[in-house]
C-alpha cells in the first residue's frame, strides 16, 4: 500500500509540473501616465496675439525694425570741477602804504567779475600828497621801500629769464618724445608728461611777465615829500576769489591784497578705477552734465586737458581730466558732477529702441514682433546694455525684424486682459 501511494503522490507532482510548463508566459506590466497632453504648445504660440483693423488703429500701434548698428558703449563716472593749474593769481603790494578804493563809487566785492587791467586799489607809499618835508624816520622807509621795488624788479626780470629757459627746456622735451613717438620709440604716456610739462612752463612765464610787468609800471619819485600813487590792477579776467585788505588800511610791502581767478576754461576732474582704465578711450570727450538733469537732457562735450598725471592710491583710482568751457561761470569749483566716458569697444550689434522693450513681474525682457498683418507675436529678449535711447541686444529677434515701438504696453494689456 505505501509502494501505491508514493507512486500516485509522484504521478501527481509531475502531472502539475507539466501542467505549469504548457501554459503561455505572462504579459509584462505597462507603465500608466500620471498625465496626458493632447498638444505641447510653444512658447511663441502662447503669446500670439491677433488684432482687429479698428482694434490696431485704436491702440495707435507703430512698428520699427531691428537694425545692426556700430554702437560704442557709454560708462558713467562721477566728477568733479577744479580750477586749472595757474588759474588763481594772488596780488601782493608792492611797497607800503596806505590803500583806497579804486572805485569813487562802490568798491569791487568779492564774486565780482573783473576785466583785464581792471583798477582793484589805489596804493599811497609813504607819504600823503600833500606833505612837503619828510622826517628822518620817513626818509629811511621810502630808501627802503626804492631798495624793496628795485630788489623786486631784478627778481621779476630773474623770474623771467628762469621761466623762458624752463620753457625753452620743456619744449625740447616735447619736440623729442613726440619725434619718438612718430618712430614708434617711445610711448604716448611720454608725450603727454612731456606736454604737461610744457603746459606748465607757459603758465608759468605768463605769471612770470605779469608780475615784472606791475613792477615795472612803479615809478616812485626820489623827491622828498613826494609820492605817486599806484594803481593796482587786475591780471587777468575772472572773479575776485578772495580780498585780504580793505581800503583805508597800512599795508607792508609784500603783504597780499586779492586774489583772482580764471574760470574759463574750467577742469574736470574723473577718477577711474585702474581695473577699468583700459576701457576707456582717454582720446575722445566726455560729455558732461549735472546731478540733478534728468534723463535725456543735452550733455555738455569736454575734450581732454593736458594735466599732471595724479592717482589716489588708497582707492586705486587714476585722474582723467576734461577741458569744460565755462563763458557764464555756470560750473564752480568743487562742484559734483556727472561724467560719462566713451569705451574703446566698438562692433556691431542687434539694437531696438528702448521704448519697445516690456519688462514682465519677474524681470524678464520683450519685445513684440509684427510677424503678419494685425498679428503680434511676444518675443524674449536680453538686453546687454542702455546707450543712446537704444537696447543692444545679445538675444532676441534677428535683424530685419519688425517690433512694436509705440502701444506695446497696450499690448502687453491685451494680452494679460487689463487693457482698453
């Protein structure tokens, strides 16, 4: 009996193993979507829009195309206005004596403009006209004050000739780093140290004549009881700066009287970082314009200015000077000003008025792009920079493209729903 039922529990075993091998293998299992879209639409498909011919005419809607311009970008700078190098000239008196207004009416007042060889001050050495004998102690001080004019005159005639040779030197040096230049052996920094410093020659040569030229119109009268008067004038045209003395007063010779300046033409001082320095294009003009202009009022051009190279070094910053006409005085020393400066970067690129450009709610740029008639497309842009009331861009529409520069934010409205 056990023998019959191990050979039935066995039959039974390889009846269902053979069972399983002639059945059909299972199908694998399909991954279900958690979404379906019927269309995946495009981002220029979205952001169509298509007006009515009254609808387009409604909104006022003026196209322009995308050109390809050379445009030299803009860097802003802030500036501020000095007084040129010998632009601030102080009178001393020449000999003592007593002061009086030149003017019988009004005295000259400091911030008074003032023209050549204009009378500041009448100066009486010594002695009052009508005196007839000096004393012993007023006969000494008018030999000294002969002796102080005389000393003076050889100094002035001194100052000249040292000044002409320091000009004669300096335009040497001039001549020379300009010839080397013109080998291409020597540097352009050269030439302009080399013309700053002749600059500064000619300044000072100028002072040099003025000041012999004052001494030289001295003429005291070796009589005794006799005394002319001086008159003391202006050097040059400009405002009365400062006024040391006032009339009535005993002044010593060399004691200083005024001081005037020349504000025509005027500095601009620009310190730029050394990092962005060659950026710059040093040879063209910086236009200039002040604080409180507002965006798109006409700046003034100022060409460079020969000046002593000067630097700050805890800011890293080097000077760059500009030459600012100034007929009317409008521009003061010390004043704050905005500067900008033209970079050497020079190419051609993608530009569209600033006015089509739309910015959305996270910062993002567009233009829209007439693509058919009464049929506006939303195009992204990246602007790179700003110059001139034009966007150059680095992405967007190519050129020959027509975009939207009037009503594009009417448009922007029609397209999100808040427009007219």
């Amino acid at each position: 009996m056990k023998l019959v039922e191990h050979i039935c529990a066995w039959g039974f075993v390889a009846m269902i193993a053979l069972i399983v091998g002639c059945a059909k293998p299972a199908a694998p299992a399909v991954a279900t979507s958690p979404a379906k879209v019927a269309t995946l639409a495009q981002e220029g498909q979205l952001n169509t829009i298509v007006l009515t011919t009254d609808a387009e005419k409604r909104l006022g809607i003026e196209t322009a195309l995308v050109e390809s311009r050379s445009i030299q970008r803009e860097r802003s700078y802030g500036g501020e206005i000095m007084l040129p190098v010998g632009a601030s000239i102080v009178i001393s008196a020449p000999v003592s004596g007593t002061l009086q207004s030149a003017s019988d009416s009004e005295p000259i007042k400091v911030g008074s403009l003032v023209s050549p060889k204009q009378p500041i001050f009448t100066l009486l050495p010594l002695l009052s006209p009508e005196r007839d004998v000096l004393t012993p102690a007023e006969r000494i001080r008018f030999a000294e004050s002969k002796n102080t004019v005389a000393t003076a005159k050889v100094d002035a005639a001194n100052q000249v000739l040292q000044a002409q040779v320091t000009l004669e030197a300096a335009r040497i040096t001039l001549e020379r780093a300009q010839r080397l230049l013109r080998e291409s052996a020597g540097a352009a920094r050269s030439v302009d140290d080399a013309q700053a410093q002749f600059t500064l020659a000619t300044q000072s040569l100028e002072a040099a004549k003025s000041r012999k030229q004052l001494l030289d119109g001295i003429d005291l009268e070796a009589e005794a009881g006799q005394a002319v008067p001086l008159v003391i004038e202006s050097p040059q045209a400009g405002m009365l700066r400062a006024q040391h003395v006032a009339a009535g007063e005993v002044v010593a010779a060399g004691a200083p009287l005024f001081a005037v300046v020349k504000f025509e033409p005027i500095w601009v001082r620009v310190p730029v970082y050394v990092g962005e320095l060659i950026d710059i294009a040093e040879e063209e003009p910086a236009q200039i314009s002040e604080l409180a202009d507002t965006l798109g009022s006409r700046a003034v051009a100022a060409p460079p200015a020969v000046a002593p190279p000067t630097s700050v070094p805890l800011s890293a910053t080097i000077d760059l000077y500009f030459k600012l006409e100034n007929p009317s005085g409008k521009w003061r020393a010390g004043q704050r000003v905005t500067t900008r400066l033209k970079l050497g970067e020079q190419a051609e690129q993608k530009v569209v008025p600033w006015s089509s450009v739309m910015h959305d709610i996270n910062g993002g740029t567009w233009v829209y792009e007439n693509t058919a008639p009464q049929t506006y497309v939303r195009r992204r842009v990246a602007v790179r920079y700003v110059a001139d009331s034009l966007a150059v861009l680095s992405e967007g529409p190519a050129a020959g493209a027509k975009i939207v520069t009037t009503s594009a934010v009417e448009l922007f409205g029609t397209e999100f729903g808040f427009a007219k």
